[in-house]
C-alpha cells in the first residue's frame, strides 16, 4: 500500500491531548513564585493556551526574566504530565486508523519538541507519528506557516490538512494553503474556530476520516 497525497498535521495542546488542566497548574505554580501577588483570572489562563511561553511570559515580565521564568514553568510542566493530562476520544483509534491507512502523519505545535513527546510517550502516540515539528524546530510558531510547510517538503506532499484547537492553527493551516479542521473540544469559545471558517469541524476526532478520504479520492483526479 503506497502511503497517500494528504498529510495529517495535528496540534497537540488542546487537540490530541487534554493539557488544560497542566497548563492553568504550571502557570499558577510559576507566577506564585514570581509574582505571588497576582491573581490569575479564568480569562488570562484561557489566553495561555496555545501561544509559545516567550510570549505569555513577555506580557508580564521583562525580557530578561522571561526565559528564566519559562524554565521554572517548564520543570513543573514535565514533572505533572502523568498526575493532570488525558487524551482526548477516539484519538487513539483514529491515529490507529490513519497509520494502517498509511497517511502521512505529523504534529506541529508551539511547545518544545522534547516535551512534545513527553505528552505523546505518556500515551504511547510518538510511534504513529513520521514527524513532530516543536517550537525549536521552526523559526516562526503558527500562525505563520513555515512548519506546515516543512511538513509537506519533509513528505514530499504538495496538500494536507491542518487540525487544532486554536485560531492560530487554522490561520497557520490557511496561510499555508491547505485545508483546516478545527476540533469542537476546544477550551476557548468554538465561536473563535467557526468564525475563522476552517473547512470541517470535528465533534470527535475520527470525524477526520472520511474527511481525509473525500480529499484523498480527488487528489486522485
């Protein structure tokens, strides 16, 4: 079986794997050490999901403590994986799915490739997946497109689709050419996907399939 046209790029945060529940503990065990008379509300917790920690970091501290104070939130981070992430429904089956299927599979998120995979070994996923590109493996983090782009070179693939939970995901899925599905599990208002206009939304994730192979079929023609 030759491995097919359309590339399969996932996000990860928020996509495949439930890390809200890490992030909001990392960022108030970060800031009660830096900033311990802060109060984070619900809102600025829910915009540190999905942008790189440089930026989340730079709206409050300098730029010289900014990479200090990732590092304190990115020990916590690795340490917790295991006590507060969970994967998403029917991930497992659909990555099962589409690697039989031989689809090309990758991941393209903003966190660091090394604790990428931390999320990804917790649940016995790296092995489904051809690529993952993390934040230090690109030099501008979606909505820019370069590693939706990189993927496609790194497949020799010319189309692919682009699924995440943000409206950074879609913006890099367009601006790069290819096709969106944005995922209704969101933890943001689904209004910020749908209003964006990705091509699908998924209400679960092997929703992707038949997607995937409606698109497949025309490559054909």
């Amino acid at each position: 079986m030759e491995k097919k046209q359309i590339v399969l790029m996932f996000d990860l945060d928020g996509t495949l794997l439930d890390t809200n529940e890490l992030i909001f503990q990392s960022f108030r065990h970060t800031f009660s050490k830096y900033m311990p008379h802060k109060e984070l509300t619900d809102d600025e917790l829910v915009s540190f999901l999905g942008p790189p920690l440089r930026d989340s970091f730079g709206r409050y501290f300098p730029a010289d403590m900014v990479e200090e104070v990732a590092d304190y939130y990115r020990v916590h981070n690795h340490a917790n994986h295991e006590r507060y992430v969970r994967i998403f429904p029917t991930v497992r089956e659909t990555l099962q799915y589409l690697k039989q299927e031989q689809y090309p599979l990758a991941v393209v998120t903003t966190k660091l490739n090394e604790v990428a995979r931390i999320g990804l070994d917790l649940f016995e996923l790296t092995a489904y997946f051809d690529l993952i590109l993390g934040l230090d493996n690109v030099t501008c983090s979606k909505p820019d497109p370069e590693g939706i782009i990189k993927c496609l070179d790194y497949f020799g693939r010319r189309q692919g689709i682009m699924i995440g939970d943000s409206a950074a995901d879609i913006m890099a899925g367009k601006n790069a050419g290819v096709h969106t599905a944005g995922v209704e599990w969101t933890f943001k208002p689904v209004e910020v996907l749908t209003g964006l206009e990705p091509d699908i939304m998924l209400a679960q994730m092997k929703d992707v399939i038949p997607y995937a192979e409606q698109l497949e079929k025309r490559m054909q023609y």
